[in-house]
C-alpha cells in the first residue's frame, strides 16, 4: 500500500508536465480540501500565460477520478484536491489488513551503521547520554522497520591513557571491592578516586604512566585487569540500557580498544596517499575548507608527536573498518552538535583516503542539549551530572504518584499492574519529551510537562492507546474484520485521513533523521481520535456502524502502538 498523498503528487507532476516540461508542483494540506497543489504561478511565468488558465489546463489533464471526488481551482491558479470517501475507505481496509499498516519496505535496502550512546568505563552514564541513546535507537528501530540492515554500534570509550591510572587505582582498592563498588553503580566515585590518587600521589602517578605502557604493549596481567574494569563497567550499561528499554546489547559494544590494532594500518595508508603532514611534530592531514580563528590551515592530527594515537585515528579507523568490513552504505553518528567539527574533518579525511567512496554517505545527526530550568545544561542538586539510573528512577516514581491521583479525579480503582504500568509511563515520558523536540534544539527538562496527561506528551499517546483499548473490554467485544470503514461524519473522514498518513510520517522522520516528526504525526492522530470518540458514539445500535467505528478505533490503537514502539516507548493496554 502507498502514502495516498505520494500518489496524487505522481499524478499532478505528469499533468504539470504536460503543459510545461520540468515544472515542479509543491502539494500540501489545505484547510479548503484535502490537498492543494501550487505550481501554476511560476509555470505561467514561464509560458507568459494567467496561473488560472494554466491550472484549468493542468486539471483538464489530470487523471484522479479514482481518488479524488471533487477537484477545484481557486484563487491566483490553485488546485484543491478532495479525496473520495470510497478510496479512503477502501485503503483503511487495506491498512486494517495489513500487519505492516501500509508501510512498505524498501526497494533498496542499504546496510546502515548507526553509531550511539558511547558511555566511558569506569564513568557514570549522565543525562548527557540520554539524547544519543534514545535518539540513535529510535533511528535504528525505523530503519530497520523499512527494511534496512542496520549495525548498532557502541563506541565504548574503553582505551587510553586514563586506563593506567584506573587500572592501578583497582590494584590499590582490590579486585573484590572494585566489583562491589562498580556494581552498585559508583562509577563515577571510583574514576574520581583513582584522579584525585594519580594527581596527588607522584608515586602512584608513575606506575599509571608504566601501566598505560604495559597496556598499549599486550601485557597479559593487565590486559586482565582491564577487562575486569571495563565487564563491570559495561554490566552497569546493561542495568541502565534496560531500564530505558533500549536494544543495545553487548554484541552492540564496539569500543576504541576494537580499533587499536588497525591504527598503524590507518597511518600507513595516509601516507601511501601522501597525506600525511608533520605539523609540530604531529603527524597531520590538512583537509581542504577547514582554518582556525586566524584563517590558517586546520589540522586533523593523526599521530601525536609522542607517536600515541587519539579520537582522530580511531575515528578514521572505524569510518575505514564500517565500510570496507561492515559493507556499510550509510553511517549515521548520533553525537552531540559540539563535535560537529571535528566528525567534519574526519569525514573530509576518510573521503580523501577513499574510504568514503562515491554512494556511501556519512551523516552527523547532531543533537542540542538538555537544560535545568534555569536553562543551564541540567546538573544535580550538588552541582554535578545527574546520573542517568537516578533520572529513571525518579521518572517512574513521580508516574506512579501521577497515574494515582489521575485514577483518583476519575473515580477509577486501582490496576493489578501499577508498577509495570508506571515504568511504561516513567520512562517513556522522558524519552518521548526528548525525542519530540527538534533534535537540533535545546530542551527544558520540566517534570511537570512531560508527565502531564493533556498536550504533545507520551503519557497523553499511551493514554489514548488504552483508553481505545477499554472500549474493547468493557463492551466485551472481539475487534472486527479488517473491512472498509463508512466515512460518514466528518470526524470519521478525518481520522481516516490521519491514520493513512502513517507511512508517510514514518518516512519523512527517517529521511530527516528526525524522530520529532514521527511524535508530531502520532499526537495529531491521538487528537484526531479525541475528536472522534467525543463525537462519534463508538458502541452504537447499528451494527455496521459499530464496526465500522470499532475498525477505526483498532487501527488508531494499532498505529498508536506501533508508532510509539519505533519510538522505543512502550504503550499500555491499561492506565
């Protein structure tokens, strides 16, 4: 089944091409009809011609009998489109049918890597975490929906010269009380004890430095120790990765050590190219469009003078690895906007290596920040990162208390499955208030809001998914056959219109990289749905027009349903 819209815009485009080649007719909603086409202004600029009589000549070419029942031109040569209500009907039929809604899968399916969250060993995941977890796999959900092969990939910050420090600092504190501490989630005690040794204690600062040696060398002993720190750390990640209801597994985790054999190769081909620069010392890559705040060339340092490596090589080596090995077609870097530079200059770079060929296409989606009320980046009451475990937490706490008293107005008794129903309702309230902002922006972390029942919130979605959900209960009533629904008011017509809008918005969201627009299609059908319910008596006499509503009343708690779960929020059949 195809985006209905898609359809009419194929059809105008050959009409307008009939009467002028090359033009480009912009389709839209419009308060007059269903669709309005304007195009006819800059064709009858070109044809020295008045818009109203290239319109008329569009329409006269125009083949929509079977979908529209009313075509018009208005104004300066617009062209109102009006659906019929048989074709809506008929393709809710189709919808209802269809266990993919009517969204078909792709015709080119690419292998698309997508590359989120990287928390640290041995540091707490933040809030700072957030917008790159949630965001990167409710991209990853949607696009495996449409059918691509899509690699989740971890970029665990697991390598380094702070390991020399933690490694000797586990020695110190042994190797029991490590996994006591780490366990319980006191990663970020941990990290600032071994700093506050190695800045205070020469002697311990000496065996880090020896230690990273040991490290980079493959001594077996502490390359154990390493991993004990970076098990611990990464069954933490689990715990939180769980609770936000994220797929990300440990198959997922591709971290910087991953990458450590291959740097030397990295280096190596540069310089075959001859791309390679000794700057300072450094050995460097100048791509070509990037200067500092003098206007002098930017350089992308590839090896330290020291002969170390950084974030540039292994980011070169990942770029290298992900499509020469992966066979990736599109790599997808969900990462704040701050590091927008440099994955710039690494692409830049790759592409001069040739290991961004011609048809793969590397893609920062960046990312704003998420603000206190005092819109300053959001930090606990002492002052710090608030740790992301204690923000879940505290998120199902407040839904419980809310889901209470919600009950409570409404005079309703209590639900067997609060708990389940308040980490539902917790965590996907915050995940759905991150990912319903433009991820571009900033965003006010305002409990308030994004646990409220009413307005663009997920406690709003999940509660219209339920609320649907009870119809079906109380009246003791199985969902119908799948079958066209009579459209017979215009708050029936309407919700039609918007559940056929779902492949569409699935679209539009994934080709922007922007979950945002997905949230905005799915309150726009929850308050199409509101319209309807308060207006349309669902459990009428008749019974065709009982099924019928209830035909509609399923496929909105289907696409509900569906939406939310490409969102990664999960949609209670009771609240």
């Amino acid at each position: 089944m195809h985006d209905i819209r898609a359809e009419v815009e194929q059809r105008l485009a050959r009409a307008f091409d009939s009467v002028s080649s090359g033009s480009d007719p912009v389709v839209r909603p419009s308060g007059r009809a269903d669709l309005q086409a304007n195009g006819a202004i800059a064709v009858a600029r070109q044809l020295g011609r008045a818009p109203v009589e290239v319109a008329r000549a569009v329409v006269d070419a125009l083949e929509v009998s079977d979908l529209c029942e009313r075509v018009e031109v208005s104004g300066n040569g617009f062209i109102n489109l009006t659906y019929s209500s048989e074709f809506l009907a008929d393709r809710l039929g189709a919808m209802a049918a269809d266990d993919r809604l009517g969204v078909e899968r792709v015709d080119q399916p690419e292998v698309v890597v997508v590359d989120y969250s990287a928390p640290n060993v041995a540091k707490e995941m933040h809030v700072g975490h957030l917008r790159t977890t949630v965001i990167g796999d409710a991209l990853a959900r949607m696009l495996s929906f449409l059918g691509h092969d899509v690699r989740r990939q971890n970029h665990v910050g697991d390598w380094g010269t702070p390991f020399g420090m933690l490694i000797e600092h586990l020695i110190d504190l042994g190797e029991e009380e490590t996994a006591a501490e780490l366990s319980a989630g006191d990663l970020t005690r941990f990290y600032q004890a071994a700093r506050a040794s190695f800045d205070s204690d020469p002697g311990f600062a000496d065996r880090s430095r020896r230690r990273v040696v040991l490290l980079q060398s493959g001594d077996p002993e502490t390359l154990r120790l390493w991993r004990v720190l970076v098990a611990q750390s990464v069954r933490y990640f689990n715990l939180v990765y769980r609770r936000l209801g994220v797929l990300l597994t440990d198959d997922d985790i591709v971290g910087e050590s991953f990458f450590n054999d291959m740097l030397d190769e990295v280096v190596e081909e540069l310089d075959a190219k001859g791309l390679l620069v000794v700057h300072d010392g450094a050995r460097c890559v100048f791509p070509p469009g990037f200067t500092n705040r003098n206007g002098d060339p930017l350089p992308l340092i590839v090896q330290k003078s020291d002969g170390g490596y950084g974030y540039a090589s292994t980011d070169l080596a990942a770029i290298r690895y992900r499509v020469r090995t992966l066979g990736a077609t599109r790599l997808l870097y969900v990462v704040g906007a701050p590091q927008a530079q440099h994955l710039e200059m690494c692409f830049a770079v790759a592409a001069m290596a040739g290991w961004l060929p011609p048809g793969v296409q590397a893609v920062h989606v960046s990312f704003g920040s998420v603000l206190g009320a005092d819109h300053r980046m959001l930090a606990s009451r002492s002052g710090g990162g608030v740790k992301l475990i204690d923000l879940l937490d505290e998120a199902v706490e407040r839904a419980a208390r809310a889901i209470e008293q919600r009950r409570a107005d409404a005079g309703e008794g209590d639900g067997a499955d609060d708990h389940a129903t308040a980490a539902m309702v917790g965590v996907g309230a915050v995940k759905y208030a991150d990912l319903s902002t433009d991820r571009a922006r900033d965003y006010v972390f305002d409990w308030d809001r994004m646990l409220a029942f009413e307005g663009n919130t997920g406690p709003y979605l999940q509660y219209a998914h339920a609320r649907i959900r009870s119809i079906f209960r109380r009246a003791g009533m199985e969902v119908p056959a799948p079958s066209p629904p009579v459209l017979a008011d215009p708050r029936e017509r309407a919700l039609g219109l918007a559940l056929l809008g779902f492949p569409r918005a699935l679209h539009e969201a994934v080709a922007a990289y922007s979950p945002h627009k997905l949230c905005a299609y799915l309150f726009d059908l929850a308050s199409a749905f509101t319209d309807f319910y308060e207006g349309c008596r669902v459990l009428v006499e008749d019974r065709r027009q009982r099924e019928s509503r209830l035909v509609l009343c399923d496929l909105t708690a289907r696409v509900l349903r569906q939406g939310l779960g490409l969102l990664g929020i999960e949609a209670p059949e009771r609240m």
